[in-house]
C-alpha cells in the first residue's frame, strides 16, 4: 500500500513546489510523503536486523531512523535556519525519549502484564544521554552567567563525537557479551512465523535502504523550503514548529519502528532504537552538523539553546532513566511518558518568540 501512495505523494509533491503553492500544502505533502518513505525505511531495517541480531539491527535502525533528521538539517543549515534547526534537535530527543518510547511502551504493553528489556543497554544510551545534556547546557550555563556569547561548541561537539566513538568500542566490541545477553523473543510462535514470513532478503532490503535514503534527500529540500513560511501562515512560532512538527517528520522512522517491534514484543530493538536515536542524535549527528555548517552555513552552528529547550532536553532524560531503569516497564509508565511530551508541547506552543 506504502508504494501506491508514494506513487501518488512524490509526484504532487513535486509539482506543488514546482508551482509554487500553498507553502503549508508543500509542508504537510513532503512531510507525508518523508512518513511513508520512512515506513519503508522501517522495513529494510526489519530486515536486515534478522540477519545481524538485535544489539548490531537498534544501532543500524537508530542510524537509518536519524538519516532524515541530518539530511534535514543540512538542508536547513545550508538555508540558515539555525534556530529551526536548533529546535529541531530538541524536538528530536523530546519526541524519541518521551513520545517514542511512550508510544512503544504503551501500545506494546497493551495485552501484556510486562515488557521486558536489556537494563545495561537502555542504562547505558540513559547515561550518554547524561554526558550530552551537559554538553547542551554547559554553553547557556557559560552565556547567562557571564552574559557573553563564548564560543564552546566546537570543543564540546568533539568531546561527545569521541565519547560516542568510543561507546561504540565498548558496545560491539570490548564488552559486547553484555549487551546480547538478552535477545527479544516475539510473543508465540504464530507471531515469530508471520514476521519471518514479511521480512524481505538481504539483498532487496539495502538496495530498498538505499533508494529510500535518496528519496527522503530530495523530500528534505522540500520540506525545509516551505517550513518557515507554513509556519508563518499557521501562526506557528519557528521553535515550536521545529520542535514538533520539523522533528516528527524528521524521526517517523524511530517512531514508527519503536512501535512496530514494541507491539511484536522485541523491546531489545524498541528501545534501542528509540533512546539509542536520541544518543546518537546528541552525540554524533549533532557534531556532524556543528562541523559541517563551517562549509555550508553562513556561520557556524552553536549550542546555545533557548532556556525552555534546555529544560525540556533535561525533563525528558530524567523522565526517561527514571521510567526504564528497572528494565521492565507496563502501559502505565508509556501513558506518564506521553503526558509529559504533550505538557511540554504546550509549553512549546505557548512560548513567546
């Protein structure tokens, strides 16, 4: 069905921007067309996971899941929305902490006394996550306290880029054992038959990964140019149109694959991808950007987060370590998680320009 709609979808899409038309219709067509595309995306991760197990498929699922959000980015860097791209970046890490793993646990959780995942690898992405909120706050710590703008997010960006490097080590290499030492089991065996049966072969699913990546490139491009005026047009303030609508099309993936594996209860891949997106987010795809606007941007991107942000990005870390520290988790704690995204989205909505 995804195909069909695409058919449909790239093509309007195209011609509206072609055209020139209603920049809130361009948003929403391109926005659509990157959640389908996405959905795909989604199952070429499925795919592959089989064949590299649950611990090697979150990371690559968490790294297709933030291909959109970068390329995004990049778009919006090379227009100089770095406000918008700032804003994206919270969104992101709000979205995937609390309305990801809200969303995964409470509808996987439905039906089920419990769901149950790697405590050292969600304890792990949770204390990352830690690291990376410092990093995001030391700079606004810096700027209201000294009441100068001092220049500390390249360093910073490439203390996190190293750390993540080096997690990785730690993770696939040196102390991998403990991180597949739980591996997800499906339901029943009808369920673990009916997704063997739906997944594609190794080889369909890259060359699928791959011409999904290009087509949420040219989407991208779309879906920048037009945010800033649908903004305008909706009455939309630019953060709050990164925050949640800029960092939902750029993370459908994470969203809809954390759900999908959640309601075939395989939590191992849930929540790797889920909190592992928003880790590697902060980690690596932020310093990618950082470097990267020194040969796009008109100026360099920096980390100085609006205040709102920074305790959005620090409610959202806490709220999550606190909620998946044990391991195990019921509906309940995904409705807590998805009430405190919906509070911050109107704080979102309500903050002045």
């Amino acid at each position: 069905m995804n195909l069909y709609l695409l058919l449909i979808f790239i093509p309007v899409t195209l011609c509206l921007d072609w055209f020139e038309a209603n920049p809130t219709l361009i948003f929403v067509c391109s926005g659509l067309t990157i959640v389908l595309l996405a959905d795909l995306l989604g199952k070429a991760t499925e795919s592959i996971s089989a064949f590299i197990g649950p611990t090697l498929g979150g990371l690559l699922a968490a790294t297709m899941g933030n291909a959109p959000e970068l390329i995004i980015s990049l778009s919006a860097l090379k227009a100089g929305l770095y406000e918008v791209v700032k804003a994206a970046i919270t969104g992101s890490i709000v979205g995937n902490l609390l309305l990801g793993v809200g969303l995964a646990i409470f509808l996987g959780g439905l039906g089920r006394e419990k769901l149950e995942f790697n405590r050292t690898s969600t304890g792990m992405s949770s204390g990352l996550l830690m690291l990376a909120s410092v990093g995001l706050i030391v700079p606004a710590i810096s700027h209201f306290t000294t009441g100068q703008k001092t220049e500390l997010s390249t360093e910073i960006a490439i203390v996190l880029f190293v750390a993540y490097l080096l997690s990785l080590v730690f993770t696939l290499k040196t102390h991998k054992h403990l991180f597949q030492a739980e591996v997800a089991k499906p339901a029943d065996g009808r369920v673990a038959k009916e997704v063997e049966e739906n997944l594609w072969g190794k080889k369909q699913a890259i060359g699928i990964l791959v011409a999904v990546s290009v087509g949420i490139a040219f989407m991208s491009e779309t879906l920048t140019g037009a945010i800033e005026p649908a903004a305008e047009s909706l009455h939309f303030t630019p953060i709050f149109a990164g925050v949640i609508f800029l960092a939902f099309f750029g993370n459908a993936s994470d969203l809809m694959n954390a759900v999908r594996f959640a309601r075939k209860n395989q939590m191992e891949l849930s929540m790797g991808i889920a909190v592992g997106a928003s880790t590697q987010l902060v980690m690596f795809v932020v310093p990618v950007l950082i470097f990267a606007s020194y040969f796009i941007g008109p100026k360099p991107l920096d980390l100085l987060f609006v205040p709102f942000e920074i305790a959005a990005i620090v409610i959202a870390v806490l709220i999550n370590r606190s909620l998946t520290a044990d391991g195990e988790s019921h509906w309940m704690e995904g409705v807590m998680l998805l009430g405190v995204y919906l509070i911050l989205a109107i704080g979102f909505f309500f903050l002045p320009v």
